[in-house]
C-alpha cells in the first residue's frame, strides 16, 4: 500500500489543482482589459510563485517533507498551472490575426512565470534567515 502514497498525493493535489483553476478562470472571466484569458495567465503566474516558495523551503531546509512536494509542486501546482491551455489560447489569437494580443500573452507568462517564481525562492530565503 505504501507504494500507492506516492501516487494518491499527486492525484489529490491535482484535484485541487485544477479545481482552483477552474476557480480562477470563473473568477476573471469578466476582466475585460486587452481580452487576455486572464484566469490561465493569473494561475500560470501564482502556480510559478507557489512552486518557487516551494523549491527554496525545499532547497534550505527540511520543512516539507517529499510527500508534501508532491502533494504540493508535483500535485497541486502540476494541476493549477497549464502549458496545453496557454498553448491553446495562444494559437487562438494567431489563428484571429491577433499579433498584439498574442505578443503580449507570450511575454506576460513567459516572463511573468519566470518573476514569479524568482520571487519565490527570494520570499523563501528571507523566510529562513
């Protein structure tokens, strides 16, 4: 049974992942400036940050144990966050010869992702001190 754990966490934290995504999109669904899919891009964003606060209590200390990472980074962030949506959404705006919109898709996750989760390992790291 215990070979099961491993498998059970990341199917739970996916759950719950993908359910607050759905949230998120619900949540923004209304938002109407530069009619970006705002609910992929703000949980692509966060899930960046989690998955970085992650990996730096991770990296310095024993706070989360390995269940707790696949619980959390493998599980919940796998789930909450979405490469085939930005993707799908990305090649929508292109197929609607909407350059601007999708240029501007592309380098708010991309970079936006990138400081999120930088933001994450330097919010774990002064945690720690």
């Amino acid at each position: 049974m215990q070979f099961l754990l491993p498998f059970l966490l990341v199917g739970l934290g996916s759950m719950f992942g993908g359910v607050s995504r759905y949230g998120m999109t619900l949540l923004t669904q209304n938002v109407s400036a530069f009619s970006l899919p705002y609910g992929t891009l703000v949980s692509n964003l966060a899930g960046c940050l989690v998955i970085g606060l992650i990996a730096g209590f991770s990296g310095r200390s024993e706070l989360l144990s390995t269940e707790m990472r696949l619980l959390l980074a493998t599980g919940f962030c796998g789930g909450f966050t979405t490469m085939s949506s930005f993707i799908y959404e990305l090649g929508q705006f292109v197929q609607d010869k909407e350059y601007f919109f999708a240029s501007t898709y592309f380098v708010a996750t991309l970079a936006g992702a990138g400081l999120a989760f930088a933001l994450g390992l330097m919010i774990s790291a002064s945690m720690m001190r």
